[in-house]
C-alpha cells in the first residue's frame, strides 16, 4: 500500500511538472530586485540581531549539554556557525528561491521603500533588539499583560495582524524544523547512543509542539505590542491592509522560507558541533 501510495504522490507531482511547463510564466526575479528588497528589509541588521540571540543561545547549550567544558573553544565555535556572511547568504539564496518568478516583488518593494514600511522595519529591530534583555523582555510581558486585562483596543489589532500573517503556526512550524535539523547534526556525528531514526527524531520533535506553541505566544504578543507601539492605529491598519494583500502574503511566505533556511543551517551545525564536544574532539 505504501509503494502504491508513493506512485500515486510521484505520479501527481509530475503531472502538476508538466502543467506548470506548459503555463507561462513571468520572467525570474533579477538579482538586483532581491538584492535591494533585503536592503530595504535592513536583513543585515537583523541577522545581526539574531547573531547576538544565537551566542546567547549557545551559552545556554553550554550550560545544558555539557556544562564548563565548552569555554572559548565552545564560544569561538558558535561565534564561527552564527557567521552573519553566511546567514546573509543563505537567507538571500532562500528568499531568491521562495520568490522566484512572482510578480509581486515591485508592489512589495514600494511598500517597504515607503515611510511606513521602513518606520515598520526599524521599529520591529528595535524591540527584538530591546528583548535580548531579560529585564526588558519581562517588561514587555508585563506591559502586554496590562493591555490584556484593559481590553486595550490594540490587543484586537495584533490578534488580527497575528491571524492574517500566520505568526503563531508559521514560527512553530519554523521552530520543529530547526530542532529536527540539530537532532539530524548530532546523529551524524553520532552522539547518540544508538542510532536514532528519522521517525523517533519526529516523534522527539513533535513531543515538544504543544511547548513551543505556548513559548511563541508567550513572547510574539508582547514582541508586538512593543514593536508597534509609536504606531497609530491607522499605520498598523495599512500595515495590516498590506499584508492581507498578495504582495503581502507573498513577502510573508518568502520571509518565513528564508529564515527556515537559515535556522536549519545554523542548527544542523549546532547539532554536529555539540556532538563533537560532547565526545571530546577538537572543534
């Protein structure tokens, strides 16, 4: 039944192949076009932000896997997986891929060329910035907190913004993929004790589902709320009109697959460098 299955899957895909060979398409997204979009996305500062996120990441690991034992090599290591060239590139590679032939790349562009969107951009560098600080962080939980038990009319305008951009399932789904990739990296070093197969990482993975999906909520609401705060309530709306567009939801499926491009990279890594230390072999 499963080979029968596995026909049939194979059997579609190349049937939707040749449907979409004989279905004209527009002319691939030139370089330059990626190029300036993440230039106007300001991804360099937030790679940056991330890079800073991940060091802090990898102490923890430290302190969890193999507690005093990493030190500077540990640190020199994580520095190196968090390069932010390679980040940049897997992150343009990824978002040139997700893009390809779509025509929406010049309306995505006005928009975040705009006052708006580049005041959108830095704000929400800004607080994830600000969150790297645990004071700041609880702050900001507190805050939200507030605004819930007010029924502040915000809460409403990010749980809208939250639904059309599908943040909550889009992060945990990005969330999995990164911990199975660094599961895949410490088995192909071989740090577990036996061999662990594919379907028990899976399992291990979706064990912890429910778990990340209360941490993203946790942290995404006040992340917002944060964010957003110098804006009116008619920027969030156009901000909000902008992404229920096509150019909107494309940008934001392009986003997430780039950034799930740099996570698993960045976690396999992680996953063959903590296996490696843990073993005692020079990194």
């Amino acid at each position: 039944m499963k080979t029968h299955c596995l026909s049939l899957v194979l059997a579609l895909a190349l049937v939707q192949g040749q449907v979409l060979a004989e279905t004209p398409q527009p002319p691939p997204v030139a370089v330059e076009a990626i190029a300036d979009l993440s230039g106007l996305l300001q991804i360099d500062d937030v790679i940056d932000v991330m890079r800073e996120e991940g060091i802090s990441y990898g102490a923890n690991m430290e302190n969890d896997m193999f507690p005093g034992q990493g030190g500077s090599s540990w640190q020199a290591t994580v520095a190196v997986i968090y390069d932010p060239d390679v980040m940049r590139m897997r992150f343009d590679q990824a978002l040139a891929t997700a893009l390809g032939h779509s025509s929406d790349v010049e309306a995505i562009s006005t928009f975040f060329a705009s006052e708006l969107g580049q005041r959108v951009v830095s704000l929400e560098i800004a607080a994830r910035r600000a969150l790297l600080d645990d004071a700041a962080e609880e702050a900001a939980k507190l805050a939200y907190a507030e605004m819930v038990a007010e029924n502040a009319p915000r809460v409403a305008a990010l749980q809208a913004f939250v639904e059309v951009n599908d943040l909550i399932e889009s992060n945990v789904i990005g969330s999995m993929n990164a911990n199975l990739a660094f599961y895949q990296g410490l088995a192909e070093v071989g740090s577990f004790s036996e061999a662990m197969p594919e379907d028990q990482m899976l399992a291990d993975v979706w064990a912890s589902e429910a778990d990340m999906r209360a941490e993203t909520i946790d942290w995404l609401y006040p992340y917002l709320a944060l964010a957003y705060k110098p804006l009116s309530a008619a920027d969030l709306q156009a901000y909000q009109d902008f992404s229920t567009s096509d150019a909107g939801q494309t940008v934001n499926a392009a986003l997430f697959a780039a950034f799930d491009a740099v996570f698993v990279g960045v976690s396999i890594d992680l996953g063959r460098a903590a296996a490696l230390q843990m073993q005692g072999q020079d990194l």
